[in-house]
C-alpha cells in the first residue's frame, strides 16, 4: 500500500518538475506558461488554444498551475485595489461580501 502511495507521490512531483516523460510535455513549456497559456485562452474562450495548453503538461500539474496563478492574481488584486483577499475573491464570483 505505501508503495502505491509513494510511487503516486513521486509520478505526481515528477509532472510538477516537467521530468516526466508521457509524450503530452512539448520541449520548452512548464507548468506555469501551460496554466497562463490556459487560463488566458479560457477567458477569450478559445477553444483551440484551451486543447494546446491542456496538452502541453499533466492535468495534475495543469490544475496546480492554475491554482497557484488564482492565488497570485488575488493577491496583486487585492493589493491594487487595497482590500482583502476574501473580499476580492467573493467579489469577483458574485457573492455578497461575508
């Protein structure tokens, strides 16, 4: 069981560093260009650059990209706009301040 775990763990940090080698990582983009690369596409929904960005790294590895840039674009947000960051994000998903 541990071993299931361990080696889940490691595939898993492996995708973060871009080591692994599955055929989906083209030459020259990380995980951090691939959620820019996403997350921009998804705001001007275009779906062809959605695919490409999507294939360039893991859906692991995508998924914490896009995470890590959410919590980046809230903090420069809520330093611009002077507010707290709870404040920020309820505001940018429609809900009432808490």
């Amino acid at each position: 069981m541990f071993g299931r775990v361990r080696k889940a763990c490691t595939r898993f940090l492996s995708s973060l560093r871009g080591e692994a080698n599955t055929g989906r990582n083209a030459p020259g983009h990380n995980l951090f260009e691939a959620a820019a690369a996403y997350v921009s596409a998804c705001a001007e929904d275009d779906q062809e650059r959605i695919d490409e960005a999507a294939g360039w790294v893991s859906p692991e590895a995508l998924s914490f990209g896009v995470s890590e840039l959410a919590c980046r674009a809230v903090i420069a947000l809520a330093r611009e706009r002077d507010e707290s960051t709870r404040t920020v994000t309820r505001a940018l998903l429609g809900l009432p301040a808490g």
